[in-house]
C-alpha cells in the first residue's frame, strides 16, 4: 500500500470510526504512519497520539461515532 493510500485510508477513518469498535491494526497503522509522515511530533496539538491499542479514538482530531443502525 503506497503512502498516499494509507494517508487517505486514515481520512476514512476519521469519518467512519466506530466508538464502540476496535480499529483495525490496518487503520492504526495507517494513522501512525500519517502522524509520523506529516511531522506529528511538531504539532501544535498532538494529545495521546500512538497511545496504546484501543485508544485511537481520543487521539488529538480523531472524531468517533456510531453509524446508526440500518433500517
């Protein structure tokens, strides 16, 4: 998977993370290597960023929801 691929899979991440589901280990893969792609240690704000498993949810500017139920 080619750079950009893995920085537009973390994008979708952003909009469909479950709060209540696990995040794959290819979705966190693909947001560590956005963080460190894109200097995540310069940020202005980069809170619990590379936080333990499980925790992707409440890093700095990752927004989880629950999809609503299909009708």
């Amino acid at each position: 998977m080619n750079q950009m691929t893995r920085w537009l899979s973390a994008l979708a991440l952003l909009m469909s993370c479950s709060a209540q589901a696990q995040v794959s280990e290819s979705e966190r893969q693909a947001l560590i290597d956005f963080y460190h792609s894109t200097n995540g240690p310069q940020w202005l704000d980069s809170s619990n960023w590379l936080g333990p498993e499980g925790t992707e949810c409440d890093w700095q500017g990752i927004w989880c929801y629950e999809e609503p139920d299909a009708a």
